[in-house]
C-alpha cells in the first residue's frame, strides 16, 4: 500500500502560479506518476505524467505552463503550474500506477482544490 498526500492548492489569480506536491508515504521508483484534476460537473482528465524513466506527457491545454517534477530521492512528485487560467480551476489528484504480475496496481490522493479567479 501506498499513501498519497497532496499538498499547495489554494486561490490564485489569473496569471498567477501554484506550486503542488505529493508526498507518497513508500518509495515511488516502481511507479509512474501522474497529475490529474477534476472540476465540477466534467470528468477526471489527466493533466501530466512522469514515468519511472522520467518522460513526461501534458495535456494540451498545459503544455508550456505546467512542469511535472519526480523527485524518487524524496518520494514526491510536484506541479508547478504557471500562468494560471480560470479553467485550471479543479481538485487535482496524484496518482501512483504501476503493474504486478500483468494487474494494475494504482493509488490516489485526497486531493487538493485550486482555484483561480479574480
């Protein structure tokens, strides 16, 4: 089992920039890890990934504001997220996704609202 903790949601101003982290309470090495984010009404989509080899993807509409960082030292996987826009308003997840003997084994956080508005 692996826990999940994320961490630096909050309010912010459009153009403005948050910083967010999870912290996993074992090590992340075997994982891919991801950043996704909900808001209301709409699905969960996933915004970006690192895998184990340090690839990285983005969904479009962050590509170029939004940096997705593992640190496997430290257990954690951050999101910096620049140049906010009121449409980045969501709960965002982190993810922990890996496969055992062909089954996939993931693990989520609680999640961390943010909010961008005037």
């Amino acid at each position: 089992q692996v826990q999940l903790v994320e961490s630096g949601g909050g309010l912010v101003q459009p153009g403005g920039s948050l910083r967010l982290s999870c912290v996993a309470s074992g090590s992340i090495s075997p994982f891919g890890m991801s950043w996704h984010r909900q808001a209301p009404g709409k699905q969960r989509e996933l915004v970006a990934s690192a895998s184990r080899g340090g690839s990285t993807t983005y969904l479009d509409s962050v590509r170029g504001r939004f940096i997705i960082f593992r640190d496997d030292a430290k257990n954690t996987v951050s999101l910096q997220m620049n140049r906010l826009k009121p449409e980045d308003t969501a709960v965002y997840y982190c993810k922990a996704i890996r496969l055992v003997d062909s089954k996939r084994e993931e693990y989520w956080g609680q999640g961390t609202q943010v909010t961008v508005s005037s």
